[in-house]
C-alpha cells in the first residue's frame, strides 16, 4: 500500500501545473535552433507553433526571437530546451553557449540560463562552468545540450548537461539544482549518470513513478571503436539517480548509418500518448515515434511538415491565450490557434501584403472611434483562370499591425436574386446605428445588406438588387453595374458611386436603401474611367479617385462640389504588381492618411485573379493636390 501511495504521489506533483492550474492546452511551442541559412544566423534561439504537434509554422519568419549576442558569451546558443515552470504560469530555457561557425568544436564555456513570465520577454545569464568551478572543471572541453526538470520533492529546478573533458573522451551528466531566481546554479554540479559508453542529449520525463532519461547513446567494442549509436534509455526511481541502462535503441534508424540527436520526448495534449522527436542532423529532418508506455515506440517513423530546419531543440503544450501573445509580438501562429470562441482569428501583419493567410481584393475601409474596419472580397488561391469570389470578408485594427478577422459575414448566396454566384466589390458604411455594405455582383446588380454590428452578420436588406444594368443609362456591356463606394457629406447627404466603364452617381434617403433622385455620369476632360470610384473629402474639397486604363492605375480628380465639375488631376497610383485590376480606399486614421489597394504579389501563386490587400501612405502637397503613393514592401505596420 506504501508503494501505490508513494507512486500516487509523484505522479501528482509531476502533473502538478496541468490539473491543479487548469490549463486547456490547444497546441504546442517549439524552441530550436535553425539549421540552413546564412552561418552566422544559424546558431540562435528560434520558436514555432502547431496546433497537432506535427504541422509546424516557424514564428517571425524564422528569424531569431533573441539575438545570441544579447544572451551567450559566445554569441551562438545551441540545444534550447523549454519547461513550462510548476505554477504553470512561468516559463524556464537552457541552451548551450557555443558559437561554432564562429570558434570551432574545440571548446564551450557553458550554458545560459532563461527565465519568463509570459512567453515573450526573457531574462538571461551566462553560466561559465569552468571558471565558476576551476578544481573540478579545469580542463573542460564541453558543456552540451543543458534541460530543466522540476524537482517536486526538493521544490527546486534541476539543471543538467553532458560535459567532457580535454583528457577524457566520455561524455557524463552533470547536474545542479538552480537558485531560487533561475540566474546561477546553486552549488557545484555533481555527477547524474554515466553511460557505459557515454551520453549527450538527454531528455528527463516522469510517467508512473519512474524517470525517463532519454538520450543518444553508443555502444563500443573490445577496443572502444563505437559500432552503433542512437537514441537510448536509462530510468530510475529517483530523479537523481542511480540510473540504470537499458542497452536497446529506441529509434528506427540505430541499425544504419544516419545519424540521429537531439531526442526530446512530449505528452500530446488531450492524449495518453507521448511523442519521441529528433534531429536527423546530416539531412536536415526532424522525425518522431510514438509511445504510451515510454518502452515501446511504433517502429515506423513519422515526419514534421515544416517551413524551416530545425535543429536540436524541445516543446511545450501552449494555450490558445499563449498562442495569442506570441503571435502578437512575433506573428506567424497557425490559424486555427488564433481562433476564439467566438470564431474570431488575430493575426499581424508584416509588411504588404498585410493578409498573407488567404487571397483579399477590391477594399473597402471605414473608421470607428479608435478602430479602422477593413471590408474585403475573397479571391479563390493561386492559380486561377478567371475572378473567382463567394464571399465578403471583414478584419479590424486598432494600429495598422495587429489584425482581427471575424468569421464570414455576407457570402453571394445571401442575395437570393443574384443569378452570377460572383461576390464583386462592396463597400460599407455607418448611418443611424446601422451597418450597410453596398455590394456588386457580375450581372446580376448591386444589392445592399445590413448588420448591427461593423463585422455583421449582414442580411440583405431588400430582397431585389437596388441598382441594376438598366439604370446604367449609358452602357451596353453587361458588367457596368458594379463596385459601389458610398459617401456621407458633412450635411448628412449621402451618395453612392459605381460602375464600369461610365461613372455612375445617385443620391440616397436617409434610409440608405433607396435612391433619392435620378442616375447621373461623372464627366470630364482627361477623364478615362474604367472601375473603382471611391470619394473622399479634406478641406473641403471633393476627391474623386478612380481605376484607369487596363492593366488598372489609379487616376484622381478635385471638385468644390461633389456633382463637379471635376478637374483632373493624374495618376495616383501605379500599375499594382502582379494584377491587372488597381481598387482603392482612401481615408484618414489617427490623424494620417493612408492609400489601400490590392496587388498580386503573394508569390508564387498569386496573380491577378488572387490579389492580396496592401496599405501605404498617402501625402497631400501644400495646394491640396495628392501626391504619387510609393507602393512599398514593409508598409505601414512597423
């Protein structure tokens, strides 16, 4: 009975963080360092994200989250591995301090030792093991590879790493317990488990009353020739030891020649289950087995999807909440992490395009208090033959970088009377506590829909088209009756523009669903309108902006009055990369103009038929005219 109660008990100070602090894991954080790439970059500290631990998505476009410089004396960091602390709220990294694209393999002082409190803002220091214990570590040649374990009894978090020396060839485990501020270890680190053969890479785990010590191992003969290696085991029933080895390789490949290191074993969340991963580092992979007992893995290898190279590294299960933080400082998370309850999905940009996680074209934009509201169409992905839309998307920001997209408000099949199944162009707009959203299809007309809320959901508010071919009094072709853009004047008039090849203008009823008056044309010398018309005001004056010419630029005119006469002005923007079409919104937000526009440069699949929303800023000269936009790579965001 004393048994079962003392194996109950490890096991409920192991798992002390996940019950006691009800985390609800959804997906986990990878720390590693990278393996291609300039060499200089190589040797840093890198984290991904998945949501099923085995599709990974490099954060900060697999830049280094932390500079080597600011945390390593060396300058380069290796082997990271990642705890989530017994709280469950704090967080501690180990990483070797070895810079060897810079010294070599000969020698490494030591290791660093990180500690956090939210995932994002790490503090560092650099543990020199042979200068803070020169009588037993005079001599040393490696400090490899350091893990955290949390030592439930001693409420202490031990620190352990492989270490060899100059005269000596075998590779042991170190350990030490770490001070109370996880800056210094507490004591001189003593001897936790010799292989028989040596060691490096060691990984701890607890499961039923046992500790797991994975690592990669060798086995030599009568002449110490090393004639086999992979990922080993040894176990204990004591965190500090003694261990003991069990001769078997674990991984699939310890019976040929590729070479594997780095083993880390995780828990899946939700799952009895548990993941063996490790670096096949001569060809750049990284593959895991499975277990539910730690003994037996599946024989059969699975890889990592990955858009980076990882090498040696280790991972935690993260929150939603966490997922969330991390994508906000270093963007990049998967999107299915990003989503809350409500069905809402956060994301960063970083530069143009500033949507990069699907295909958005033709904006449309209004401001609310402190919040910009980006109104959208949804291009199909790469490789279109032809405009291929169903639906209209709404995102939101408060500072032009972090992004909220709400779930699909307002899809074509919404306006029963459409015969196109084509979602054109829209345009929203606030009037009376009210959301309207104008909006074209290919033929059929432009309809209008309502919502109570900016992000809808929107209801078509007439049951018919609003306008349709026949108004357009001076085309003949069939698509002339699209893109509308509306406008409320200072008096409280509001107007809605639109059309193709002939610009088409009406005034509205308060009501914001029918017209008050006649279909009028926009008409003036130099005017070559082709879409697009968006209206804006500032000082006064009466900005008509417009698609011009095929491939599109956009092309401007100024009025005194918004029926004109209008006097041309020239172009605003130019051809927008990649696409055909050019469709703009303009207007302020937080006391600066700003130009939004869409292109097809999200390469290698997009085109003109799957263009992608940018945002650059707009310049007015002294007399009011507009200055040419710089369409720009890194945009507005930063």
């Amino acid at each position: 009975m004393k048994a079962v109660y003392k194996i109950a008990f490890f096991t409920f100070l192991s798992v002390y963080n996940l019950v006691a602090q009800n985390k609800d894991f959804k997906g986990y954080l990878f720390a590693y360092f990278e393996g291609k790439g300039a060499a200089s970059q190589q040797e840093q500290l890198r984290f991904a994200v998945s949501d099923d631990a085995i599709n990974w998505k490099a954060l900060n476009n697999n830049e280094p989250i932390i500079p080597s410089k600011d945390i390593s004396n060396t300058e380069g960091i290796r082997d990271p591995h990642i705890l989530r602390g017994a709280d469950g709220n704090s967080f501690y990294m180990v990483a070797t301090d070895m810079n060897t694209k810079k010294n070599g393999w000969d020698y490494n002082p030591g290791i660093v030792l990180m500690h956090s409190k939210n995932l994002l803002d790490w503090k560092s220091s650099v543990i020199d093991i042979e200068k803070l214990y020169p009588k037993k570590f005079k001599d040393i040649k490696w400090v490899w590879a350091p893990q955290t374990f949390y030592d439930t009894k001693a409420k202490k978090y031990l620190v352990y790493f492989t270490v060899r020396f100059k005269y000596n060839e075998k590779l042991d485990f170190y350990a030490a317990y770490a001070n109370k501020d996880f800056t210094a270890l507490e004591s001189e680190p003593k001897l936790l488990y010799s292989a028989k053969d040596g060691a490096i890479d060691g990984d701890i785990i607890f499961k039923d009353g046992i500790y797991h010590l994975f690592y990669k191992g060798n086995t030599k003969d009568a002449n110490g020739k090393e004639i086999q290696n992979g990922i080993k085991q040894a176990t204990s029933k004591k965190l500090l030891g003694p261990y003991k080895e069990r001769f078997n390789y674990l991984d699939a490949y310890a019976n040929d020649k590729t070479g594997v290191e780095g083993s880390s074993v995780f828990k899946l969340n939700n799952s009895d289950e548990y993941i063996l991963m490790y670096d096949l580092y001569s060809s750049g992979r990284y593959e895991f087995q499975r277990s539910k007992d730690l003994y037996h893995f599946t024989e059969k290898t699975e890889s990592f999807t990955k858009d980076f190279f990882p090498r040696h590294g280790s991972v935690i299960s993260i929150t939603k909440e966490e997922a969330q933080r991390l994508n906000e400082k270093w963007g990049g998370v998967p999107q299915s992490l990003l989503l809350s309850k409500d069905g809402n999905y956060r994301f960063q940009s970083a530069g143009n395009p500033i949507i990069k996680h699907k295909y958005t074209a033709d904006p449309a934009a209004f401001v609310e208090k402190d919040t910009l509201w980006l109104f959208t169409g949804h291009d199909y992905e790469g490789g279109q033959k032809g405009y291929k839309l169903k639906d209209w998307l709404v995102f939101s920001t408060t500072d032009l970088k972090n992004w909220t997209e709400y779930p699909v408000p307002l899809k074509i099949e919404d306006f029963k009377w459409d015969k196109t199944n084509d979602a054109y162009a829209g345009h929203a707009i606030k009037r009376n506590g009210k959301y309207y959203w104008y909006i074209s299809t290919n033929g059929s007309g432009i309809g209008v829909a309502v919502a109570d809320r900016p992000q809808g959901p929107y209801k078509d508010a007439l049951g018919k088209p609003l306008l349709t071919n026949a108004d357009c009094f001076a085309s003949t072709h069939g698509w002339t009756c699209i893109d509308p853009a509306v406008f409320i004047d200072d008096d409280g008039q509001a107007w809605l523009f639109w059309g193709n090849g002939v610009c088409y203008y009406a005034k509205l009823k308060e009501n914001m669903i029918e017209l008050d008056g006649p279909v009028k044309k926009i008409d003036f010398e130099g005017l070559q309108f082709t879409e697009a018309p968006w209206v804006h005001k500032k000082n006064g004056k009466y900005y008509l902006s417009y698609a011009s010419g095929f491939p599109e630029k956009i092309a401007y005119a100024m009025a005194d009055s918004i029926e004109g006469p209008y006097v041309y002005k020239g172009i605003l923007n130019e051809i927008a990369g990649n696409s055909n079409t050019n469709h703009q919104a303009i207007l302020e937000f937080k006391g600066k103009p700003y130009f939004i526009y869409h292109n097809g440069a999200m390469q290698t699949i997009g085109s003109s038929y799957s263009r992608s929303v940018c945002i650059d800023k707009l310049e007015y000269n002294s007399d009011g005219t507009l200055k040419r936009v710089i369409m720009t790579s890194e945009g507005v965001s930063k």
